[in-house]
C-alpha cells in the first residue's frame, strides 16, 4: 500500500515539479502513469523509494513515512528500474550485475544465486550470463537492467519507461511478466509514454501534466476522454481516435467493442 | 555535484555579464596571481572581501555562495593537511596556523575569482574571445566543450547515483577503502558514457561538415567597449592598491 498525500517538491528553479500530488495505490494494483514531458512523473516514483523526500505532504510506503527511512531500506520492498540502462550497468558479466542488489541487501550465496538462475530464465537471459553487459543490444541491456531489480523480489515495482527500445514481441513479453508478477500479488507501476502498451495491459491509468494528476481510473474510462488526452499532450489510442472521428456513441479502447459498434451503426444506415 | 552548478553560466544583462570576456580575463589573471603571491592571511581575506561588490554588481550571490558551501570539505582538507604537518615539524602552533589559514584563504579566492569569471561569460563569448586572441578555433572549442559538458556530467552522474541507490548502494558504508570502491558502480557507468557521448558529438560536428572550410568567420565579433576600458583601469588600479596594502601589512 502506497499512500501519497499532498506532496509537492520543486527543483529549485522556482516550478513546482510535483503540486500538491495525492494518490493511493493498494497492494497488487497494476497501474500506469502516463503524461506529456516534464508532467513530474519521474519526480513522483523517484519519492516512493526515497531518492527524493516531499518538501511539502508526505508519502507512506507499507506503513513507513518515507522521511523516516534510508533509500537502502525502501529499495527492498521498491525496486525502481530507471528508464536509461546505461546508468545501471557497470558489472563485468550479466550474472555479476544481477547479483549486485542481492548482494548488497546481504543475501546468502545459495539465495543469490537461485535469484541470479531464475531473472536470467525469465528475462531470456541465460545465453548472455558470462557476456558484458556493454556488449549488448540496447533492448538486451533494457531487460538486464529489469532484470537486475526484479531479480530480488520486491514486493513493488516501479518501472520508469520499460518499452522504449523493444520490439513487440518484447513488449507482450515483458506485458506477461508484469502481469504475472501482478498475479503473484506485486504491485506494479509503469510510467510510460506509450499509450497503446497502457490500452492494451494495464487496468488503472493516472495521468499527470505539469505536476499534477489530473485524472486517475479504470484505462477504458480515461483513455478515451478527449479533454483529458489534450490536457495532457498524450498521443490518444488508436482506437478511441477512431471512435472520436466515426462519432461513435460509446467510444472504446476496445478492439471487440469497437467493432461491434461500428457493426451497428452500419445496420441502422442500411434500414 | 553542486560545485560543478556554481561555475555553469546563467544569462544576465548586468555590467559585469556584458562586459568583453577579455577584460575579465585580466581581471582573473590579475586577481589570480595576487592570491597565488600574497601570504599573509590578512591581505589574502582583504582580497576575498574584493569579490563581495562583484557579486553583488552581477547579482550571482546565491550561486556564488554555493560554489564556496560546495568547496567547503575541500577547504577544511587543506586547513587541516597544512596544519598538521607544519604543527608537527615546527612545533609551533601560531605559525603553522597562519600559514593553513593563508593556504585556505588561498584556495577560497581562487574558487571565488574563476566563479565569479565562468558564472558571468557565456561559453560562446569565451570562445569567441579566444579565437580573437589568435588561439587556434580547434583548442578553443575543445575548452568551451569542455567547460560545457562539466553540468552534464554532474546531472549524469546524478542520475546514475540515483539509479546504484535504488539497487541497495549505500556510498557512504564502511571504511575509507570500501567508501571508495562503492564509487566503482558510478564511476564506470559514468566514463562509458562520456566516450559514447564524445564519440556522438564528434559524429555530429562531421555530419554539420565541422573543419570544411579552412578559414572560418564569425557572425558576431567582439568588440571592446569604453566599460571595457573602465573595468579594466579599474582591475589594474585595485591590484596595485591591494599589492601596496600587501607590502604595508
């Protein structure tokens, strides 16, 4: 459970980068945050493991005050994965990079190395163990720097940009790992500029701009309302671009759904 | 990081942020080898109270009094590694004192004057002064570049530290030793990508045909101005009081 109440912070620049943010995420909720550039959302995760700590509100992790604990406690039950890999990896090979959170949490050896065996499984890492991680593909990185995180188990997870780079199929990947990770009772956030990952897999959307949210609830009811989408800058789905220019009368986000009604407004032109 | 901050230029339309960055390069040249020749601590602070009507004309107080809240832990490492030796040697403590102090004012002149110089040229201005000084242009971009990617670095290197944290880093556990192999996590990430960052600047510079033409002209040129003149009489005439003050003393 994540309670935000009323948290502003500025960078000093005199612009409030978050303004007065309340939201709360419950335990194995799977949710996005989605917003143009600079709406604050970095600034918001970057408050629930502590890297940054309210000015004005405060942000209560699992009963803790974030004010009154150490990055290093809060990343435990936080795993933050930061949107640019080449700010994680620095080890010699993948296994050494993933077993650098587990080792400084202070695991035992046999933990770590049955975590190690299982994110490299899990994020089709396995052939790349003894490889530098500099060596590879961008996407390859992006997934060794999810993995690095997921790999000791934290009851959050926060992922600030996780598709920029993949391809598809890495994507509808990566969307079966969250929502298994979901399923086992984790909760997940993703911030993402990627509107149609949001429509496709995730529940429940909370939309910031300039330091606020300014809608927050199911993604098949946001999604699709158009003052939120303009108020944001955000890029609407497809589908409710669709429904919006066809005048449909319940615009969807929803393949089935649209179709169906596209089928009935044919019917009724026909009679 | 916040040192870096205090040296990054701010646009400003005061005297001191007009005025041609040659002039001012006198005047930290000068102000430079004073504190560099002085030795006395009284004439070394005389200097330093020289920098506060400059600060304030060019109205970089804050950002000026970060650079010396910045630079503060390296000021107490010369104080004490001054002292401590000579205390020891001498055996005379009011001695050894005078002469940490001198050593630190030293240092905090120092920061104070280049602060004072780099928060008010704009990296082009300086650029451009230089190669009317007839530096050669590839030195003189290879400074400015230089000058400009330090609060890239700094943001970098922020973003990285942010990023080892959220793994469980705790850069300031254990003992001076393991203090400082927890860098390593920052640090490689940190150089990798400055190479990869020079590399794509270089890349870019080629593809906007960067060095086609042999002999390169300016769109504006500098030109000094009577303030010029002014400012630096003034500098001159301030320096040869402060150095009279200084053989007085």
């Amino acid at each position: 459970m994540i309670r935000i109440e009323g948290v502003t912070y500025s960078y000093g620049d005199g612009i409030n980068a978050l303004d007065g943010v309340d939201l709360e995420v419950k335990d194995s909720e799977l949710l996005a945050i989605v917003g143009e550039n600079g709406a604050g959302k970095t600034t918001l995760v970057k408050h629930l493991n502590g890297l940054l700590k309210p000015q004005r509100g405060r942000v209560i992790v699992e009963g803790v005050d974030t004010k009154e604990t150490t990055v290093a406690t809060l990343a435990k039950k936080v795993g933050l994965v930061f949107q640019n890999p080449d700010h994680m990896l620095f080890a010699e090979t993948v296994e050494k990079e993933l077993s650098f959170a587990l080792t400084n949490f202070g695991l035992p050896p046999e933990e770590i190395a049955k975590r190690v065996e299982w994110a490299l499984i899990e994020f089709k890492l396995s052939n790349y163990r003894d490889r530098s991680p500099f060596t590879l593909s961008g996407g390859e990185k992006k997934r060794v720097s999810l993995a690095s995180v997921l790999c000791y188990d934290p009851q959050i997870i926060v992922l600030d940009e996780p598709t920029t780079g993949q391809d598809s199929l890495q994507k509808t990947r990566l969307a079966s790992t969250l929502a298994n990770l979901n399923r086992q009772g984790k909760t997940v956030i993703v911030v993402t500029h990627d509107i149609e990952f949001v429509a496709d897999f995730i529940p429940r959307v909370v939309v910031m701009s300039r330091g606020k949210i300014i809608a927050d609830g199911p993604t098949e009811e946001i999604l699709i309302r158009k003052d939120v989408m303009e108020a944001s800058s955000i890029l609407p789905p497809q589908l409710a671009e669709l429904s919006w220019k066809m005048g449909l009368n319940s615009p969807s986000i929803n393949t089935d759904m649209i179709v169906e009604e596209i089928r009935q407004m044919l019917r009724g032109e026909q009679k | 990081m916040k040192v870096f901050k205090a040296f990054e230029y701010r646009r400003g339309s005061t005297i001191l942020h007009r005025i041609d960055p040659r002039s001012k390069l006198v005047y930290l040249i000068l102000f430079t080898s004073l504190t560099v020749y002085f030795t006395k601590p009284l004439a070394l602070l005389i200097i330093f109270l020289s920098f506060l009507p400059m600060v304030h004309v060019g109205k970089i107080s804050t950002r000026w009094s970060q650079s010396l809240r910045g630079s503060l832990f390296f000021i107490v490492f010369i104080f004490v590694f001054n002292f401590v030796p000579t205390a020891y040697y001498s055996g005379n403590l009011f001695d050894a004192a005078i002469s940490a102090i001198a050593m630190s004012l030293r240092f905090l002149n120092l920061i104070s004057v280049f602060s004072i110089f780099f928060l008010t040229t704009s990296p082009e201005d300086l650029t451009q002064s230089m190669v009317q000084l007839k530096i050669p242009y590839d030195y003189a971009l290879t400074f400015n570049m230089a000058m400009r990617f330090v609060p890239t670095l700094s943001r970098e290197a922020q973003y990285i530290m942010d990023a080892q944290r959220s793994r469980g880093l705790e850069m300031e556990r254990g003992n001076f030793v393991s203090r400082i192999r927890n860098y390593i996590p920052v640090l490689i990430p940190l150089i990798i990508s400055s190479f990869r960052r020079a590399e794509l600047v270089a890349d870019a510079m080629e593809s906007r045909a960067f060095g086609a033409s042999k002999k390169r002209t300016s769109l504006y040129v500098l030109k000094m101005g009577r303030g010029d003149l002014l400012f630096v009489s003034a500098a001159i005439g301030s320096a040869l009081v402060l150095f009279a003050v200084n053989l007085l003393l």
